[in-house]
C-alpha cells in the first residue's frame, strides 16, 4: 500500500554501475496499490528523472522488467525516464490508474524495444499508454480494455501483435501529432457499448504516419461510422479487415490527407 500522492512508490534508477547494473534486474510477485487517482502519485518510475526530483537525471533502469506484477491506483501506473530502455512486462496488470503506461516528452536515452507480453493494460481512466517521447513498443498477447483511449502517441513505432482491444465507446488509438510507426495484426477490436455513435476508432493528425495493419477483426454493437481517420501523410496498407459490417462502415475516412493507403478485404 502507497501513500505517497506526489511520488514515486518504487524507483528503479541507479548510478553506481553504469548501463550494465540493470541488465538481468526484475521486480516479481508484488502488488502496488496506491492513494487513488487526481494526484501526482506513480506506482514504478523507470530512471533518471530529468528534474532529478525522484532520481539522479543520470540514473539508468535499462533492462529492468516486471514479471506478474499488479500496479493500480495511481496517477501514473508505470512511468519511464532518462535511461530506461530494453524494460518488458510479463504477464503483468495496469489498471485503475489515471495513466497505465507514461513516458513525457523530452526523455534522454529511453524507449527502445519495450517489451509488453502476456499482460493486461485495463480500466484506466485516461489512457492504457500516453507516449509523448517517441519510445519503441513491442507488444504481444496483450488485452487492453475499458480504458479511455488504450493507446496515445505522437512519434512512436508501435507493432501489436495477437492483441485484444475492447471498449465501450470512443477512439481506442490516437496520435495528435507526431511522425510514428503503427503495426497491428492478428489482433481484434470490440466496440461494445449498446447505444451511441462513434466517429472513429483509430484518429490521425500526423505530421507523418506509416501504418501496416493486416487480419484485424472489428466487431462494435453501435455504429462506428469508420475504421480509421487519416490527415497528414499517411502511408502503408489495411489489410483483411473483418467484423460485423452492419455496425461499421469498413473504410479510411475522406478527410482532406496525403494519404496513400491500400485497402483490401470485405467489411
């Protein structure tokens, strides 16, 4: 139990070692649960915090994983800092927080290849993962569900693989802005609420966006009136789309874009 509402409950960051201290360390078996929401409480900050508050701006978590971990009741589950890179998550649970998964702009040497595997990213009130640092996401077998949007990000390469996303409503993906990288495959996505009207499920502004998503199935028990909206410069392919076509419109919305999409597949 955390009852710290301005700070860390656990800081994985270390100076004494260098980028190697951290290459085989685990956080296993354990539950944090925190003060609750509309804080400033985070359940595990990976790093050097850049303001040296909670950390060394110089510390390093690379390598650091969680494995059967419950993170609830924070503002932020999971935050990453400066050097933090290589960190998977293991059949772990975010959920109940504000934010699941956190990573603010501006980050020095963090992001690559994160690893969420086996795990659930559910029921948090803003986002499962808010990106603003441009990190590398590997995500596979991952359920997110019931958050406000499961994923934001700007800049960042995203692959999901055999994942399960499932909401009662509204944009389960967004990117405000940014040049990123979206890969989902195999995967399916569930719109479940009775009543209402959704716009879109996946929502681009981008500076620039490639996008590959193949053998994705869709099923929504409202309308959703499309699949993706695009503006920017989008490039890459939609592919195999398949679900419930008497709720949703299976196209690419024709807002005004650079889009160069291809699109195949019955929906």
């Amino acid at each position: 139990m955390c009852e710290m509402t301005n700070a860390p409950c656990v800081v994985v960051a270390d100076t004494s070692g260098g980028m190697n201290n951290y290459n085989a360390s685990k956080i296993q078996d354990l539950t944090l649960q925190g003060p609750g929401l509309n804080n400033a409480s985070v359940g595990i900050y990976l790093g050097g915090d850049p303001n040296g508050q909670f950390s060394a701006s110089d510390s390093y978590a690379d390598g650091a994983s969680l494995v059967d971990v419950r993170v609830l009741g924070f503002d932020r589950g999971v935050e990453w800092g400066n050097n933090a890179w290589g960190n998977k998550l293991v059949r772990t649970l975010v959920f109940a927080n504000a934010t699941g998964l956190y990573a603010a702009q501006g980050l020095s040497n963090a992001g690559e290849n994160l690893g969420l595997t086996d795990s659930s990213i559910f029921n948090n009130r803003d986002y499962g993962i808010d990106d603003h640092a441009n990190f590398e996401w590997m995500i596979s077998g991952t359920a997110f569900d019931y958050n406000g949007t499961a994923i934001e990000f700007f800049g960042s390469t995203i692959h999901a693989v055999n994942c399960h996303f499932e909401q009662s409503g509204a944009q389960v993906m967004i990117q405000p802005y940014g040049s990123g990288s979206l890969s989902i495959k195999d995967s399916e996505i569930l719109v479940q609420s009775t009543s209402g009207s959704d716009p879109y499920i996946l929502s681009t502004w981008p500076q620039y966006l490639n996008v590959a998503i193949d053998n994705v199935s869709i099923w929504s028990n409202h309308p959703v009136q499309y699949f993706m909206r695009v503006q920017g410069t989008v490039r890459g392919s939609v592919n195999n789309l398949n679900g419930n076509g008497n709720k949703m419109i299976g196209a690419i919305s024709n807002v005004p874009s650079k889009a160069v999409v291809t699109a195949t597949g019955a929906f």
